[in-house]
C-alpha cells in the first residue's frame, strides 16, 4: 500500500492499493473512534460495491445504513441533499459518527457538503470509485452542489478523514468515463509535471491501464502539494482551475447532459490554449486529449459561454482569473477585467 499524507488544516492519508476496496472497513476502524457510518453513493456504484463495502464494514464492527440516489450531474441538487440531511436524522446519526462518500465526484461532493454542514459538522470518509474523483475530486476538501445559474456554486471546505483508493474498481468503468478522469490527469502534467504528460501523451485510452497505477500515484501527490500551499484557494491553488473556468460554462450551457465535466474540461484547456500559448503547445495539448476520445472543441457560441463565465466562482468582483500553461509542467495565473477576458476570448 502507498500512503500519501495531506497536512493541510487537519492531515489526513491517503491510501492507494489495488483490492483496498475490500478492506476499508479495517482501514476506516483505525481511522475514526465511532462503529455507526452512513453510506452515500449513487444507484451503479451501488449495484458494483455497495455490498462489498457494507460486508467490510460490519465485518470491522461498524453499524452501517445506507442512502442511495439516482446519478447523474442533476443529482448535485438541493433537493438529493435535503434529501440526505432527512435520511441522517432519521437513521438518528450524531456529531460523533461518520458519512462515507462511496462513488465518483458527484457522490464525494454532496457527501462532503453534507458532512460540512449537517450538524454543522461530522466526520466523513471518502471512498472514490472513479479515475477523475480518485486523482482530483476526493483530495482536497472541495464539497459543493450546483445551483441552475451555475457549477458548485454553493459548497464547503470540509477535508476527509482519509481517502481509499483501489485502482481495480477502474476496470469497471466505461470507456466514456474513463476519458472523463483522464482530462484531469492531462490538466496535472500541463500545469506540474510535463514526464506526467509525455506519459500519458506516449499511451491512448486502449492501453492506459498499463500506467493507471502512475497516473493516480502522480496526480495525487501534485493535488496533495499544491492544497498544503493553498488549501482554501487563494493562490496557487487556482492552477488546478486549468480549463475550469470555460469547462463549467460548457457543462452549465448544456444543461450538464451533453458533456461530462472532463470533456469539458478538455475543451476549456484548448480553447484558453489557442488564445494565449504557441502553436506548439496547443498541437502536444490536442493530441494529447483526442489520444483519450476527448473533445478539443464545441459548437456553443463563445458569446454564450462568456455570459455563463459571469457566473463562476472564479469572479472577483470586475475580475475575472484564469490559468495558462505557456510551456508543459508550468502553470500561469492570470487576472484580469471580465470585459479583457471576453475580447481574448471572442478574438478582439
């Protein structure tokens, strides 16, 4: 087993094994003092692992209930968590207990946000079932749920007990989502760690599985470095927003239904890409992405997406960051008025 350990304003491990799954209701006994947990996770990861995380669980001695909900982007609602907050109370969980966040990012955000605010506060484990929640989501202590005018709009810092990754459960997933996480695994080598990038550029979505292990070990530790440094998000942390700020108005201008937030992503990190950096750059950067079926372009008009910009989180008041890799492995923070980011944008 690999252990990475986050020191951020509570530390936390982090552990990376294949089968570890099997095993977490040992790994979370030596974790957290209480024997009652309440598990979140969606309807698939539910009909995967859910019987063999509760087995694991009672086995350690825990009490377990378990809520699931449907999946989806649209689950990442008010309504899924008020939902969440009446199946706590009613399974009568306390301060003194835990949630555990079974599943990809979806579940690991709303699980988080709910244990950052139901009883303003308890323990909670996350469990990813996912490359993008495993490499990105799970670490770091970002909860949200979205609102209709925009992504993760209302959320929390809340960071876990610890995190379980097992990289079996990635055989599991569909070539669609595995592309998915692979667009956050890029965004890490363009902004940290360009061996990370001519990796994973060396490989397609065909034979990835041959560096998942890397992948994951990697990704991991670049998250674990930069929250140490900026756990609430003030500094350098906004390089992990690399594509993000275009991603979520592609995902927010498609109603989430058309494109997963990776592919999303991908196509943020070109577009900013072939506004600002060299050729060069954007040619290793698109090849790159379309080597995992990932798209490099939309059709939405960049007028509309600019409007669903005015709504991201990244805002500070007339201003608006975002990131640019002008070589691979370095990333830039650039701040600047929204109307100079939407001439950029629209080409003025």
């Amino acid at each position: 087993m690999k252990t990475i350990t986050v020191k951020a304003s509570i530390s936390y491990n982090i552990y990376i094994e294949r089968g570890s799954i099997k095993n977490c209701g040992n790994i979370i006994a030596d974790t957290v003092k209480t024997r009652r947990t309440a598990v979140i996770t969606d309807d698939i990861v539910d009909g995967l692992y859910g019987k063999t995380v509760t087995d694991s669980l009672e086995k350690a001695g825990f009490s377990v209930c378990k809520f699931v909900f449907p999946n989806g982007e649209s689950s990442k609602s008010t309504e899924t968590l008020n939902q969440i907050y009446t199946f706590l109370c009613e399974n009568n969980i306390t301060r003194t207990d835990c949630i555990i966040a079974l599943g990809g990012g979806v579940v690991g955000d709303i699980t988080g946000f709910a244990a950052a605010t139901f009883l303003r506060g308890l323990d909670y484990i996350q469990i990813p079932t996912t490359l993008l929640a495993q490499i990105d989501s799970s670490v770091g202590g970002k909860t949200a749920i979205d609102l209709p005018c925009g992504k993760n709009l209302v959320g929390a810092f809340k960071q876990p007990k610890c995190v379980i990754c097992d990289s079996d459960v990635l055989s599991t997933l569909s070539d669609e989502i595995l592309s998915d996480g692979m667009a956050e695994a890029i965004k890490y080598g363009m902004i940290r760690d360009s061996r990370l990038f001519d990796l994973i550029a060396s490989h397609t979505l065909e034979n990835v599985s041959e560096i998942i292990d890397d992948i994951v070990y990697s990704s991991v530790s670049i998250k674990r470095d930069v929250v140490e440094n900026d756990e609430f998000d003030t500094g350098e942390r906004m390089i992990l927003n690399f594509g993000h700020t275009l991603g979520h108005a592609v995902e927010s201008y498609y109603n989430y239904e058309t494109y997963t937030h990776g592919s999303a992503v991908a196509m943020g990190m070109c577009m900013i890409t072939e506004r600002e950096c060299a050729p060069e750059i954007l040619e290793k950067l698109k090849n790159c992405i379309t080597a995992y079926r990932l798209p490099v372009k939309c059709d939405a008009p960049v007028h509309e997406l600019l409007k669903l910009c005015s709504n991201d989180k990244k805002r500070e008041s007339g201003n608006i960051n975002y990131i640019v890799c002008r070589e691979i492995g370095k990333a830039e923070i650039k701040r600047v008025t929204v109307d100079e980011f939407n001439r950029l944008m629209e080409g003025k």
